[in-house]
C-alpha cells in the first residue's frame, strides 16, 4: 500500500528538520533599512540560547542593527540574499568593557557584533555582513579620538570554539575582526571588503590559541592576515593557508602589537595582489608596503615561523623582519625586564615582483641579534635605482621607531640589509634588478655565523661591490654567481670583519674576488672561478 503523508506528518517532519532554528522575522525583525532590528535580533539570539542552541536564521532581505550579543552555542546563519547592515549612529553601538586586560583597553568598546567568554558561536552563510563603516568618519585634527569611537564589525573576546565561515564581510568602521584572547578559531572561506576608513584591517588574531584560516579572499586599506600580541597572551599555534590577500599596507603582518608573542605559526600557499582599489588610499599604496611583516618590538617573542609557497605582486617591499626596542606597556605601570625574541624563522618557495628601490631588510637591535632565520628557494625582482651614496650611507639604529619597511629610507642594499643577527641562512636565493643599482646585493653589518648558498645576484658596471659586509664574522659565501658586473664580489668595509670564507663562487664578472687585497687573514678562499 503506498504511503501518502498527511498534512499533519509534514508539519511534523518540518518541525524536526528545522529543530533549533529560529528566523529573525519570526520575532519581529524587518526587511527595512529604515527600521532598527537590533531588539527583535537579540530576542532571537536569546531565545535560540535559552532553548539550548541552534541557529539563528537571517533570510534574504535587507536588515539594519546595532549591536548584538551572541550567546553561547548560537550560531547567526545569512541565508544568500541577505544583508546585515549596521547602523550609522554610534547611540545604537553601547559601551562594553571587557574583563580582560590589553592595550586601548577602556577606549575599545563598540562593535556591531560582540561576544565575551562566550562558548561553540559561530557566523555564517552565503549573505553579507556590512558596518557601513564611512558613516564613523571623523576628519583629522577632531577633537575626538576617532580610533576609539568607531565600532569593529566583529569582536570577540575570551571565546572559545569560534567559527566564521562563507560570509561576506564589508565596510567596518575599524578592524574587520578582532578575535581577542580566543581559543579554537576556525576562519574559513570569508570574502572581505574593507576600505570604507581608517585602520580597516582584514582581521585581527590578537593573543590566540588553536587558530585554522584558510581559503580566505581579502582587500584592506590597512593590514590584512594580522596577528597582534596586545596583552600577556601570545599566539600560539596558527595556520594559515590558501588565501588571497590585497592590502594597501602590511598583507601578512606579525606586529606591530608585541607584548607577548607569536609562536608556533605555519603559513603556505598564499597570493599576495595590489588591491582593487587604485582610486585613493586612505592609508598606504594600492600596491601595498609589505609582503610578510614579521616584527617583535615591545619586548615579546617570535619563534617558530614557517612561511612557504607565496606570491608576492605588487608590495614595495617583500620581506621585511624587525626586532626592536620600542617596549610600548600594555597596561599602566608595566616594566620591562627581558628584551624581545626573534628568532627561528623558515621563509621558503617565494617569487616576488614589483619591489621598490628601498629594499628588505632583517635588523635586530644592539646587544638584541635575530637569530635563526632561513631563506631558501626564493626570487625577489627589484625595480633599482640605488646610489653609491645610498651604499655608503650609515644606517640609524631607530631602536624605539615603529617598524616600518621605509622606516630607514633607501638601505645600503638593493636586496637584503642584515644587521645585528646571527645564523642567517640563504640558500637558492635570486635577488634581481630590473635597472642598474649602484649597491650591493646584500649588506651585512654585526652579522655571526651565517651561510649564504647559491645565490644568484645582478650586478652593475661601475658597482663597488656585489656583496658587503662590515663587522661581521663567521660568514661563509658558497656557489653563488653574478650576473651583469661589479668591481669586487665581495667588500670588506672597516675593520672588524674576522673569519670570511668564499668556496666555489662563480666570481669572473667581477674585477675583484674580494677588496681591499690588502687585508690580511680576514677572507679564507678557494675553488672560485675567477
């Protein structure tokens, strides 16, 4: 006998299949950007919390909001079609202070979506989440402290077991989203859109544990995949795969924000693009400052980086590592008693176009060395243009400065300035220009035990050098070949230089083997092709 369901079973099959869902509309929310739904969403959220959990449904519509709280195992699920807009009125974003102790902690207090020691939350769907965040302009020289007064778009703090998933995220008055202090993130296939004001970050992971990104799309006026350490909580363990970042400042960034550290971070198959936006810049260049950003300035430590399979197209400068002395507190009263870390650093599988004249850069500070940082399989084109006064010049140390790749101006090297580190590793390493650069291909300045392995460099007619180095020890220089020409491979400027050795370059485009001839027991040498 074929079975022929009754309007009674459908309604129960339906109610079964949909149990734990509650739709915003049921509860009084209005496909109307004239209309607040802010109350009738809340209500929603709490009733899906107090019922145990689920999902609370945004259908396709237009819906405007100020702030919303989530509440332990609710997740907000956009259908396609649906938009969350925030509201343009600060009024309808209240103050909130968290019980956690960071950097701006009681300026931070506004975001359209916020949770605090909140459990198992999640945003997702196919719909869109917009801050409208050019609303919260306020003009510089405002009396206002305009980094204060605007709302994130997400912010989430002391959270665990957190997950953003297939949601587009646009326009925030600030930082996109700032996981803060979080535990077990899970960041996954986002498309993100911010360039609507000032620090418009892609997202934030600020002090985090057990974080997955991936298959991630972004383009920020400011920094784009961003880990800050901006209390006494570091990142630890985080990767990060399979995304396209534009930024027109920093793409892939550790820092500024250092109090506490980075540790344990894998980073693989990325494309870092200019951005979309060429129009205007509300920080940075649409080409975007930095590639990879790796900087530890106030007193914390970075250790255990691996960053593999990466383009770079478009940044002016590809690759820029940073140990400073800036030790900015987190909190009132704070002393700083132990210097910052840098080290351990594994940089592999990179092509990068489009670098500016500036240069990279890997620099500690003095009595504060990097320490362990590998370079291998890696092609950086540079447009040149440097000076033999650009080479000559001495660098300042700007211990305190906020790390910058320009932050020392046009450097004493076309591809790499290294100074104050110890075992730095270059292995299969090409560092090309596109037009004659007067300076050296690397510079080492208070650099120790270090190799450098085929190496594949340009040189220009007239150079003094295609190499540098200046009171720096232990430096072996191996099966490395120049292309173009330069009046020495290898220049040895003052006087502390001990323990150089040169095996199996292929140097016969060079007037010189090494300068000055005159220094004794410095270079050890042979098997060059002169």
């Amino acid at each position: 006998m074929k079975f022929i369901p009754t309007l009674a079973f459908l309604l129960f099959l339906t109610n079964f299949l949909l149990a734990g869902e509650y739709s915003i509309l049921e509860f009084g929310a209005v496909s109307d950007t004239s209309v607040l739904s802010t109350a009738a969403i809340q209500k929603t959220i709490d009733k899906c919390n107090f019922s145990g959990g689920g999902k609370v449904i945004v259908p396709a519509g237009n819906y405007k909001s100020g702030t919303l709280y989530l509440k332990d195992n609710v997740t907000i699920y956009l259908e396609k079609g649906a938009t969350l807009y925030g509201s343009p009125f600060l009024k309808d974003y209240p103050e909130n202070d968290p019980d956690f102790t960071f950097f701006r902690k009681g300026s931070l207090k506004r975001a359209l979506i916020y949770a605090e020691k909140r459990t198992n939350i999640a945003l997702e769907g196919e719909g869109t989440i917009d801050g409208q965040g050019a609303k919260f302009w306020i003009p510089e020289g405002s009396k206002l402290d305009s980094y204060a007064v605007r709302p994130y778009l997400i912010w989430l703090i002391q959270c665990t077991n957190v997950r953003t998933e297939g949601l587009h995220l646009r326009n925030s008055g600030l930082w996109m989203q700032h996981y803060l202090a979080c535990d077990n993130v899970y960041i996954h296939n986002i498309d993100v859109f911010n360039h609507s004001n000032k620090n418009n970050d892609l997202m934030d992971i600020d002090g985090c544990h057990d974080v997955r990104i991936s298959d991630c799309i972004g383009d920020s006026d400011d920094d784009g995949i961003t880990m800050k350490s901006t209390s006494g909580r570091a990142n630890e363990n985080i990767t990060i795969t399979n995304c396209v970042i534009s930024s027109h400042c920093n793409a892939l960034k550790m820092g500024t924000e250092s109090s506490n550290g980075f540790k344990n971070i894998v980073v693989s198959n990325i494309v870092i693009r200019p951005s979309k936006v060429t129009d205007h810049s509300i920080e940075g260049t649409p080409r975007g400052h930095t590639g990879i950003a790796l900087e530890s300035v106030d007193g914390g430590i970075l250790d255990g980086v691996v960053i593999s399979n990466i383009r770079i197209d478009g940044p002016l400068c590809p690759i820029f590592i940073r140990l400073g002395k800036r030790n900015r507190p987190y909190f009132n009263g704070q002393k700083f008693d132990k210097p910052g870390v840098l080290q351990n650093i594994s940089i592999s599988n990179v092509i990068a176009t489009g670098a500016q004249k500036n240069g990279c850069s890997i620099t500690g500070s003095p009595g504060q060395e990097v320490e362990n940082v590998s370079l291998s399989h890696i092609r950086i084109e540079f447009e040149g243009g440097g000076t033999k006064e650009n080479y000559l010049r001495q660098v300042p140390e700007k211990e305190k400065a906020y790390p910058e790749y320009d932050m020392f101006d046009d450097l004493p090297a076309y591809g790499f300035y290294i100074r104050h580190a110890r075992n730095i590793s270059f292995s299969d390493v090409q560092l090309i220009t596109k037009s004659k650069d007067m300076r050296p291909a690397l510079h080492l300045d208070d650099v120790k035990d270090s190799e450098f392995d085929k190496l594949k460099i340009s040189g220009s007619p007239n150079s003094e050098c295609s190499i540098s180095t200046e009171n720096s020890s232990g430096i072996r220089i191996s099966n490395s070949q120049i292309s173009g020409s330069s009046t020495s491979f290898l220049n040895l400027k003052g006087t502390n230089n001990s323990g150089i050795i040169l095996t199996g370059n292929i140097v016969s485009n060079a007037g010189k083997l090494f300068s000055p001839e005159s220094v004794k027991g410095v270079v050890t040498e042979f098997g060059n092709i002169k």
